[in-house]
C-alpha cells in the first residue's frame, strides 16, 4: 500500500494574497466547488481578521461543503484566533492553522522577539486554539532559515500543546530539495506519530514543487499548493504538477492522493476565469502548449506512438487533446495530417508543393492558421486540376 500524501490547498488563501488574484466571497465559492470535486483534503479558505470577506468566505465555504475539512489562519495571538473561531463557527470540520515566524531574521527585524517570547507564544496559540477546535495546525514561518534545533524546541512544543499538524515552511522559497528533505527528516524522527509533518514551499528559485517532493521522501505527509501554482511573489508550488509527479512516477515516489486528475485542467481554467491572468503557456499540465508538439520530428514520432514524447495522457489530467501546431519546425507527416482534419487528401506530389509553399510562410509568420493552411492545400489542388485539365 503506497502512503498517503495529504494535500491542502491554498488557492483560496496564499494564493488569493497575490497581486490580481483577489477574489469576492461568491468566486471563492465557485472556485472551493471546483477543489471540492477535484478532491482536495483540506481547503484553506481564507485568513478572517484581515478583511470582512475572507471571513465570510471562510464561513460559506465551511457551510457549503461541510465534508471538507476547511481551514481559517490566524497568527499566534488572541484576536486572529478568535476570528478564525469565529468564521469557523458553523464548519463540521473545522481546522484552525495558526502561525509564528521562527527565524532570527524574521525574530529580529519583524516581531522584536526573543526565541523564548516566540515559542511560549506559539504554544499559547495552540492551546487557545485547541479550545474552539481539535483539528489545529501550527505553521513555523521561515521555517527554512531557523536554527534547527530551535526548529525542533518549537516543533516539540506546539505537539506538546495540542497542534496535529506541523507545518514547515520554506516561506523565501530558499531552500534546496536535499537540505529540506533533511530538515524534515529531523522534525518527522523527532515527533514521531504524534502529528503529519506538512511543507508549503514558495517559487522563488522555481524549486517549490521539487522541494515539496523531496520532502515526503523525507516523511512529510501534507502539501501545501495551489492551483497553478498562485501565491505569494513568484507563487506555491503548484497542485497539478505535484499530483501529477506523483501519478506519473509512482515508481520513485509511491505516494497515494485523492485528487481526480481529470479535473486538473477545468480546474486551472476556472481560475483563470476568475483572476486576472493565466499560467504561461509553457506552463506543466495547465500551459496552452503543455501538449503541444512543433517539432518535425516530434510530430512524427507523436503520430507513429503518443508516448514517444508525452508522458502522461491529455485526458487523464482534462485536456481535451494534444496538439499538433504548424509552424517552421513541422515536418510532411503532420501537414498532411492536418490537410487530411480538414478535408483534404492530397498525393505525394501535391503535398511536396503544399509543404514547401508552407515553410516559405513559416519562416515569416508565426503560428499559421487552419484557414491559411486550407487555402495553401486548395491553391495546390486546383493547380494540379488545372494541369491535368491543359495536358489532356
Ligand atoms: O509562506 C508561509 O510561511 C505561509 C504561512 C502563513 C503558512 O504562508
Ligand atoms: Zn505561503
């Protein structure tokens, strides 16, 4: 039996605080929908003290689909706790995630906190928190730049306290996936089964996902991710290629989640439709050209045997098929194909002509169209009609 990896999303949350990604009460709904039905664990659905919104979504999302497990966050004081009580107050499985920066720099610069200040008040958070609810994760912010063995103090601590989950996050997106397997693979020794051990990693060296992977190699069992990988500066790591890494190598990572991947891709477009950008479109999984193959020799080898250069299937992450884009780099095999899509049978001879007139236009003009390719492939076959008309 392979273990299971828990996965928790944030779109909704560390994703929302990106610029351009806010959203109203009725889209985060719209959008908790789409997560409820792709399968997440646990649906982090906003941070209530900071705006009268996230808190009313907190409590609809929590109403909506009560069998979810729903999170609120809150620092580790008083009055952050008791809002996300409070939006948590109708929820059937509610989850209150709070936390504290541990790292000097942050102790130093940002809080003006001694270490001890730091840990009582964390521990305080999660025995205030225990109150109103048992399900209580505690996150170590800048987790990735604290002093281990302090790590480890704090860790100890909040478990000591009540918290089920211990969140270790790479909140600068600084570390590197052997430094924070390792890091892991301490705190997991040292609490045992006492609590899961959850990562959330930030992009900021484009490591998010490599980092969240290395990671449950080294015992963690939450991931923290967002649907195209939205959030913070350069963003989380990103839901779809996490699920996907360990769908599509469950040879190196045998790690089971609940995610329908078929809904990956609706999934990623809804958001798109509700925020103001999308992923790029070389983007893994979601990206426009995530199964777009140019190459002449790709498109060949794609056409002879899809696996040849595609190791997942489209469908099995909701996209409705691959693609086969016509520019400079196609070859023969895939124009004749797309001639045959759209109507037209051409021989030998006339896809020679039809091809060369092709690359001519290739090499001036990007992405060609249906029409234009059509009207190339009409010009040759009328060409040849008209030859054969003046021989005979
Ligand atoms: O990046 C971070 O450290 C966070 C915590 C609040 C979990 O978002
Ligand atoms: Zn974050």
């Amino acid at each position: 039996m392979a273990d299971r990896v828990y996965i928790f999303d944030t779109t909704l949350r560390d994703g929302e605080q990106s610029p351009g990604c806010s959203m109203t009460v009725a889209e985060k709904l719209r959008m908790a929908a789409k997560l409820v039905e792709l399968g997440v664990d646990i649906l982090e659905a906003g941070f209530p003290i900071a705006s009268q919104g996230d808190s009313e979504a907190v409590d609809a999302v929590a109403r909506e689909f009560p069998w979810v497990s729903v999170a609120a966050l809150a620092r580790s004081n008083r009055g952050d706790i008791l809002a996300a009580a409070t939006s948590l107050k109708n929820a059937k499985r509610p989850r209150i995630h709070t936390f504290i920066a541990t790292s000097d720099i942050h102790l130093k610069h940002k809080l003006k906190k001694s270490r001890q200040q730091v840990l009582d008040e964390a521990v305080a958070a999660v025995r205030l928190a225990r109150e109103y609810c048992d399900d209580v994760e505690f996150s170590a912010e800048d987790a990735t730049r604290t002093d281990p063995d302090y790590l480890e103090q704090v860790a100890r601590a909040v478990v000591a306290a009540g918290a089920r989950t211990v969140n270790l996050p790479d909140t600068v997106g600084f570390s590197i996936p052997e430094e924070y397997r390792d890091l892991i693979a301490r705190i997991v020794k040292a609490l045992g089964d006492s609590a899961v051990v959850s990562v959330h990693c930030h992009d900021d060296l484009g490591l998010a996902v490599a980092n969240s992977l290395a990671a449950i190699q080294g015992g963690a069992r939450q991931i923290e991710c967002t649907i195209n990988g939205i959030g913070e500066r350069a963003g989380n790591a990103a839901l779809e290629e996490v699920v996907m890494a360990l769908n599509t190598r469950r040879d190196r990572l045998p790690f089971e989640t609940r995610i329908v991947t078929e809904h990956l891709f609706p999934c990623s477009q809804l958001l798109t439709s509700i925020i103001t950008f999308g992923p790029q479109p070389n983007k893994a999984i979601v990206g426009e050209n995530a199964f777009a193959h140019e190459a002449g020799i790709h498109q060949d080898g794609f056409l002879k045997e899809r696996t040849t250069y595609e190791i997942m299937d489209p469908k099995s992450v909701g996209v409705p098929e691959s693609k086969l884009v016509l520019g400079k780099h196609s070859g023969r095999h895939a124009l004749a194909k797309r001639c045959q899509d759209l109507g037209i049978s051409l021989t030998k001879e006339q896809l020679d002509t039809v091809y060369h007139r092709f690359t001519e236009l290739a090499d001036r003009k990007k992405g060609l169209r249906n029409e234009e390719i059509l009207g190339l492939a009409r010009e040759v076959v009328e060409e040849t009609k008209q030859a054969g008309v003046s021989a005979s």
